[in-house]
C-alpha cells in the first residue's frame, strides 16, 4: 500500500474521518470509541509524519488511498 505501512484499519480510519468531518461520527460508524479512534489517529499521524490529522487526511487522499 505504502512505505508508510498503514493497516487496513487506519486507512478506514482516515476514510471514515473524511466522510464524517469529525472525530466522533468517524469513530461511530466505525464502531469504536472516540478515544480509541484518538490513539489511531495519532498512531497513523506518526507513521505519516504528518503534522496534524487534517495534513494525514489529504496525504492519504492525494495518494489515492482515500476517496
């Protein structure tokens, strides 16, 4: 997928959090907690490198990983 090594997980994580707009409708149609989606998202920021969860969104989204 990518030198970053996202799990399927996290890139449905950034997906839900583009569709959604927001921390806890993304994680409630993920079926998780909003904490638990908060420690994903700043797993998947340090993985990236990415400077805050929005700059993580849109590298996932110009990758073609999101839609």
């Amino acid at each position: 997928m990518s030198c970053y090594q996202l799990t399927k997980r996290e890139v449905e994580a950034l997906q839900a959090l583009a569709d959604h707009g927001h921390e806890y409708l993304a994680a409630e149609s993920l079926g998780i907690s909003h904490n638990t989606l908060h420690r994903k998202l700043h797993i998947i920021r340090l993985k990236m490198q990415a400077r805050n969860t929005t700059h993580a969104v849109v590298m996932a989204w110009t990758r073609g990983w999101i839609r």
